[in-house]
C-alpha cells in the first residue's frame, strides 16, 4: 500500500508532457530516434517535468547553445545533458528556456528542441 502514491506521482510524471499538435492524452514525454531524426521534432514541457531518451545505437543526445544548433556544431553546452550512443535515461526539465540538442554523426537533419514553460 505505500507504494501506490509513489506510483501515480510516477504516472503523472510520466504523462506531464504533451507533443506539439496532439492532445496531451495521448501523448508521452518519450523521445526516440527513427531513422535519422528525433520523435518529436519539438515537445512542449512544463518546468520539473521529467523526459525520457530512448535513443538507437547509431545515434546520441547533445544538448547544445541555440547558436550551436543554428550552425550545425555539435559542440556540447557547458552543464547541458548528454545521452551516450544507444543509451536510455531520464531528463528532469529544470529552467523556463527552449533546450537545443542533436545527434553529433547526423548533423544536419537530426536535431530536435525541447521547450519548457
């Protein structure tokens, strides 16, 4: 029985998120890379929400400035959030800002925008 309000804050966690155009009932905070782009392309977030990475063995996650991100360079943003090749993890949103990030080996169609209100 303890376990169960720990369980649906876990849900609601989940489920904070909502994608650009989709009702935010059928929609996760779960990024994944088909094929040589991130899904989605851009998520709407609120501050504390947590993200989830489900990234391909081919492809990682850099966070970058918007300058960055605008040129193509795939040089990592100082304290920014970094997901290894293949690797799944969690990302709490923390700050009101628009996060950049890209796929280094897919630059320039990989790369995706979080942004957090």
């Amino acid at each position: 029985m303890k376990y169960i309000p720990k369980i649906v804050l876990a849900s609601i966690i989940l489920f904070s998120c909502s994608k650009e155009g989709v009702s935010p009932t059928t929609t996760s905070n779960t990024i994944t890379t088909p094929g040589h782009m991130f899904s989605p392309l851009l998520l709407n977030c609120n501050v504390g929400d947590t993200i989830f990475f489900e990234l391909g063995p081919t492809h990682n996650a850099i966070e970058v400035s918007q300058e960055n991100y605008n040129a193509n360079n795939p040089t990592p943003l100082t304290n920014g959030f970094q997901f290894n090749y293949g690797e799944s993890g969690f990302y709490i949103v923390n700050e009101s800002k628009t996060y950049y990030y890209v796929c280094t080996p897919h630059l320039p169609q990989m790369k995706a925008r979080i942004v957090v209100q």
